[in-house]
C-alpha cells in the first residue's frame, strides 16, 4: 500500500444509516497517507504507528453524511498490516 492509495480510497457514503464523520475518517487517513509518504522517502520523522490506528475511534453519524464503517474499518486493517510491516523494517534497521 502507498500514500497513493491512502488519498485514492473512496468509501460508500451513508445517511439513513450509521457511519463515521466524514470529516474525521479524512483527516485521520491524511496522517496515514502522510506517514507512508515518509516511509516511501525513507525517513518517518513522526510516523503514526500500527497501534495508533487500532486505537483510532470516530463519532458515529446518523441520519447525516458519514462513511460506512465496515468499510472503514476493513481499510484500516490493511492499514494496520503495512504500517506493522514499516515498523518491523525500521526497528531492524532496513
């Protein structure tokens, strides 16, 4: 996975239904394309880490715009797997 697809992901948009704010997931996947960015330039100065993201909770939408969050949710575990991945190469030195 690369930033590209990080600024590339659309998610299916919910209103009658529960969602994540939008306005949230967006700015939470602008630090995860920022930080794969720096690990595309091999240098993290500030990386957001694999446990961040598990940690990562948004406010539930209803009947208003948000994101459908299994779909959220399944992107950010493979979001979860590639920064692990960063890491494990990092702390070794790679």
């Amino acid at each position: 996975m690369l930033a590209g697809d990080v600024a590339a992901k659309r998610f299916a948009p919910t209103k009658w239904r529960e969602g994540y704010d939008q306005g949230q997931v967006d700015d939470f996947l602008d630090r995860v394309r920022a930080t794969l960015a720096a690990y595309e330039r091999g240098r993290p100065a500030e990386p957001l880490t694999a446990e961040d993201v598990t940690m990562s909770r948004f406010r539930p939408t209803r009947f208003r715009d948000g994101y459908d969050q299994d779909e959220v949710d399944d992107f950010l575990d493979q979001v979860v797997v590639e920064l692990r991945q960063h890491e494990a190469r990092w702390s070794s030195g790679a």
